[in-house]
C-alpha cells in the first residue's frame, strides 16, 4: 500500500482505506490516546454501528472472480515464462473462496470491526 497523501502533517485517507491502516497511520503521527477527558467535558456514552469491515465478495462475484483467475492462471502457463517452482505452485492453485462464505466478515475484518473504537 502506498503512503497516505498529507495534508501539512496530517496523512489524508481515501474511501478504500482499511480502517487499520489509518489508525495505525493516524497513532504514528498523532498523540492520539483514548479516553480523551477534557477539562470541560468528557465523553458519557458513545454509540457506533458499522457494516463496513473487510467482507468476502457478494455470492454474485464469486462467477466473475473464478472466470477471471482461472483465464490469469491459463495465460501465465501457457506464456512459459516462469521459474519451476512458480509454475508448480501456480498449476496447484485453487480459487480459495467457498460460496457459503459470500458478504460474510472475513478474519481480517473481524479484527478491524473488533479494534476500530480502541
């Protein structure tokens, strides 16, 4: 992933940020620490409803995305420009997602929803 744009110091996020990459880029430029008590106010219930983590594709994808890995996969062998063990290891590769797991969190994303309020 390439480095955030800034904006002075601050670094400026796009929409596809993943929510931990731009609080770890935020926690290494800013003295952000939690919980935030002023002198005036400080905070007394905060509520946060999020869908958005990293998901697996919609059920809808999954014939796309197989169509186009396996004619990425066919065009790379059939070059015959790779390294033995590439090729090996390209010839036993499988599309790794399993319909029953279509909009559903992935691990990562489980971590993300999990750690975005800390």
């Amino acid at each position: 992933m390439t480095e955030p744009q800034r904006l002075g110091e601050r670094p400026l996020f796009g929409t596809k940020t993943p929510y931990l990459k731009a609080r770890q880029e935020l926690h290494r430029h800013e003295d952000v620490t939690f919980p935030i008590h002023g002198p005036c106010c400080k905070p007394a219930y905060i509520y946060f409803l999020c869908r958005h983590a990293i998901r697996y594709p919609m059920k809808d994808q999954y014939a796309h995305f197989r169509r186009i890995s396996l004619k990425m996969k066919e065009n790379l062998l059939a070059a015959g420009r790779l390294d033995a063990a590439l090729d090996n290891e390209l010839r036993s590769w499988k599309f790794a997602f399993e319909d029953d797991k279509a909009e559903l969190l992935a691990e990562t994303g489980k971590e993300e929803a999990a750690n975005v309020g800390k």
